[in-house]
C-alpha cells in the first residue's frame, strides 16, 4: 500500500509538473521547428541531392512538427479545467502556426518533386550494400533452422536484384513481401518454438530493420488572418486539405467520395476567406494612399505652413 501511495504521489506531481511547464516547453518546442524546417527547405531547394542521404532528417522534421501541430489543437480545444498557477494562457494559442504548416508543406512539395532522386539512392543502397551485408551474415549463422533460412535468403535474393534502371523508368516497386517475411521472423524469435533468436543476433536484426527503412520510404485559420505577418504561409490551409483524399483505406474505397467532397467545400472556404481578407487589406491601403494625396495637394494649395 505504501508503494502504491508513493507511485500516486509521484504521478500527481508529474501532472503538476507538466500542466505548469508543459505549454511553455512546446512552445519553445514550436519555435525551433519553425526555424530547423524553413532552413532544412532553404538547403534542399538548393541542393535536391541531399534528399537521399538526409531523408531520415526530413521525416523526423516532419514527424516532430505534426506532433506540435496536433498537441496545439488538442490542447487549444480542451484547456485545463482548474487555473494553474504560474501558466500563461497564450502558450496555448499559437499566431505563428501557419508558417510551421507552410515548411511542412514546402518540404512535403520537395519530397514529391524529387522522388525519382530518393529512389535511386535506396536502390543503390538496398542492392549495392544492403543485400551484401545480409548475406555475409546469413553466412556467419550456424544451425539457422529451415525456415528462417528460407526467409532470409529470400529478402537477400529480392533486394539483390534491384536495379536503378528500374527507378529511372517508373517502374513501381512492392516491398510488402520483404516486409511480410521480417514480420513472420520476428514472430518466430517470440514464440516457444526453437529457431532463431533475435535478442541473441542484435547485428542481424539491426540490419533488417535498417532494411525495411530502407524500402519505406478552423480557429487557427482565422486567427492567422488577423495576424498580418503570417499571411504570406496561410495557403498552407488549403494545402493541407488536398492530403484528406489519401486517407481513405483500401478496406473501405467508398469513403473516397465523401472525403474529397468535404475537403472541397473547406478549401472553397478558405479561399473565400482569403480573398476577402486580400479585398480587405486592398481597400485599406488604397484609402491610405488616397488620404496621402489629399494630404499632399493641401499642402501645395496652402503652403508648408499647413
């Protein structure tokens, strides 16, 4: 009982700990992303060669920032019920998002733009080294059961015979199969039957899953238009809408329509939001300008004095 009493205390004062410094953390979180993606963008629009042996860099810049966009909106939406102490509230409403959603997108843009880059440097990489390394460990294993000498030396044989060629016509590769056999192994190494034991083979397990790496390869929008220096990024709204048709699962093929539907009548109101919010900073300027002339030709009619 006592044991369970200190486990609670220790849980109550981690939730206290993170309620008051939490917000804070994120933020600052938030605000080296923002920073980390807009030069990861700049460098790679320049040096579109990078995006094979930085892919990995790219996907963590990218999975880090979806994880800050979805704790904002999740905790933007459902605040603590209780003041805590210490908090600030603005922690939690962040103006500057669209511009972390506008790299997310340019580096989304690059990846798709250069995909034909990215598949040839894993192909080289998946049959130039890969394949070699499983190999020379399929030889150093002694007493390898049957079957999981079957299943290696067919995802040997499968990567092995990779090509460049073949990414540079098109051709569209299948990895599931590799994948399939890496997740019947690691079912194996779990079970009581006697066979390959993966905690023992550390090497071999690492390098298949370097492997599999290999082959894988509404609130805030209108606060944005009240913040004049983050219109530049707030077509990435409408740009994020055209991601909900790939959402769909193959399971359920129905849902495409309905899904591509909704997400067009969201752009269609972000865009018609944005355009009055263009008529509405035209009309402004245009009236400070005409005031400006007025004031320019009373100034010729009534002298310096006025």
């Amino acid at each position: 009982m006592q044991y369970i009493a200190q486990l609670i205390g220790t849980k109550k004062s981690h939730i206290q700990y993170f309620r008051t410094r939490g917000p804070l953390m994120h933020r600052e979180r938030r605000k080296y992303l923002r920073t980390a993606m807009k030069e990861l963008a700049l460098i790679l629009t320049d040096q579109p060669g990078l995006l094979g042996p930085k892919a990995l860099f790219v996907f963590m810049g990218l999975s880090f920032s979806r994880d800050e966009v979805l704790w904002l909106l999740r905790h933007h939406e459902n605040p603590p019920l209780h003041k805590v102490k210490g908090k600030n509230a603005d922690d939690l409403v962040d103006r500057q998002l669209p511009e972390l959603l506008f790299h997310m997108e340019e580096l989304r843009a690059l990846i798709k733009k250069y995909s034909q880059v990215l598949q040839r440097y894993y192909t080289q990489y998946l049959c130039g080294y890969d394949a070699i390394a499983l190999n020379q460990l399929i030889q150093e294993q002694q007493g390898l059961p049957e079957e999981e000498s079957v299943i290696l030396t067919s995802m040997c044989n499968e990567i092995g015979n990779l090509s460049v060629k073949q990414a540079e016509e098109g051709t569209p590769f299948d990895f599931r199969g590799i994948r399939l056999d890496w997740f019947r192994l690691q079912a194996y190494s779990t079970s009581n039957r006697p066979g390959l034991n993966l905690k023992d083979k550390r090497e071999l397990a690492a390098l298949i899953n370097q492997i599999i790496f290999h082959t894988k390869f509404e609130e805030n929008f209108h606060m944005c238009l009240e913040f004049p220096g983050q219109n530049r990024y707030i077509i990435s709204f409408p740009l994020i809408c055209s991601h909900m048709q790939a959402c769909t699962h193959e399971i359920c093929p129905e849902e495409r329509y309905h899904i591509r539907e909704r997400s067009l009548s969201v752009v269609n109101m972000f865009l018609e939001e944005m355009a009055k919010e263009a008529k509405n900073i035209i009309t402004a300027i245009c009236d400070e300008q005409c005031i400006l002339s007025d004031k320019k030709k009373m100034k010729d009619v009534l002298g310096p004095s006025w």
